[in-house]
C-alpha cells in the first residue's frame, strides 16, 4: 500500500499498537506526526507531545499537525485507556479520564481535522474503538460505554462528511498483546507471559493480536484499497467473540 506524500497524524504513538501504526505509515511512504504524552522514543518526522485532557490540546492537534508537515491527510485516533470495574468501583477520576481519552479526544481532533481535509479534497480518518464497545463485556462498564461511543461517532462522522472526499471509520480489536495489556496483568498480581499465554488460547486462531495485526488493518482503511469504505466498524478479533 504506497502512501507517499501522504501527511499523518497519530495519537497515542508511544503505546503498543500507536508505535506499530507509526513503523507501518511510515514504512509505507507518508510523513508521520507522533502525538502523546511522551515521544521522544518514537521515530517521526515530527513530535507533538502533550495531555489530550487537556481540550486546548487536541483542538490544536490536526493544525499543529498540518502545519509542521504542509498538509493532513490522514489521522489515526489511536490513543485510549482501560478503566475495569463496575460502575459501582468507578471514581470520578476514572470517569474523567476514560471519557476525555476515549471520548472527548478524538471528538475534538476529528472536529478540527475535518474542515482542515475537507479544504484540501478528502482525506481518512480511523479511529480506534473496540469489540468491547460493540458487544459489551463484564467488569468494564466505562470502558465499554465509552467505546461504544466513538464507535457510533464513528458512523454517523462516516455519513455525514462522505461528500466532502472524507472516510471515517474504525477498527475494534479484541485483546492485543501490549505494554498496557502485560501492566494490567501485573498490576493483578498474574505473570504477564503466562497471562498472554492462556488468553490467547481462548481465541480461535490460537494467540491474541499483536500490534502489528493492528496497524496492518488501520494501513489499509487509510489507503486506497479501502476507497469505498466509510462509516465502517472492521473488527479484528481472531474470531473471538466478547464475553
């Protein structure tokens, strides 16, 4: 998939799945902005760090983006977090948290980037959501909801600026095998190896997602194979239902 000359915007580039996003963009011709909290391990032709809780931020981002590479024509809202729990064990914090990341984020970058594409011709836009917020699963109420959100942002963003030359869609995977999935096993007091291990063999392909398995699919919905696609949810799950 050759995406040279093409612009991009990446959040949560530090992270497992953002840092694949950032190698596959860039090992296929585009010029990569790398935004989040710290950047300074990640190879790009630019680096935005800062809080995406922090709105004045990410109402900035896709300007800053196309300013620092001449152009944006493709954002990847990558960046979340994972709250567990009940709504019942679910602090204030939690929530604020949870939604500005997963919600008010990419709401906000997507506000602002669409008029900046629309201007120029088009452009793509995915965001990551989640199996989880497609079909909810026990002990992450937030979580869930909030991905269930910008899923459905997703699809109604995807109809209302088609006209504009704009593809909005999203990816939703299940478990992947990351940093913030192995500090989430440790923090339970589980061996993260041994966690991945038995995880993965619950799903039907026989192994949890690897970043890359990720990246790949954003890859393609930001080029040209996927031309007709927009307002899609593509899952990426190993066949794995949630539950």
């Amino acid at each position: 998939m050759n995406l040279t000359g093409k612009r991009a915007l990446v959040t949560g580039a530090s992270g497992g799945i953002g840092a694949a996003i950032v190698r596959k963009l860039r090992a296929a011709g585009a010029r990569v902005v790398a935004a989040d909290r710290d950047v300074s391990g990640i190879e790009a032709e630019a680096h935005l760090p800062g809080d995406l809780l922090d709105s004045a931020y990410a109402d900035g981002l896709p300007q800053a983006a196309a300013d620092a590479l001449g152009g944006l024509d493709i954002v990847v809202n990558n960046a979340g977090v994972i709250t567990r729990g009940p709504v019942t064990e679910t602090s204030d914090a939690d929530w604020k948290l949870s939604v500005g990341v997963n919600v008010e984020a990419p709401f906000r970058i997507c506000r602002a980037a669409i008029p900046i594409m629309a201007a120029a011709g088009g452009g793509a836009i995915v965001n990551v959501a989640s199996c989880w917020g497609l079909r909810p699963g026990p002990n992450h109420a937030v979580y869930c909801m909030t991905k269930a959100a910008i899923a459905s942002l997703t699809q109604c963003m995807g109809m209302d600026h088609a006209r504009q030359g704009i593809r909005i869609n999203a990816v939703c995977p299940n478990e992947v095998n990351t940093p913030m999935l192995r500090t989430g096993f440790a923090k339970r007091g589980f061996d993260p190896d041994t966690a991945v291990a038995e995880l993965g063999r619950t799903v039907p392909l026989g192994r949890i997602a690897e970043p890359e398995d990720i990246a790949d699919v954003v890859l393609f919905l930001v080029s040209d194979a996927a031309r007709y696609m927009c307002g899609s949810l593509v899952e990426v799950n190993g066949g794995k239902p949630v539950g």
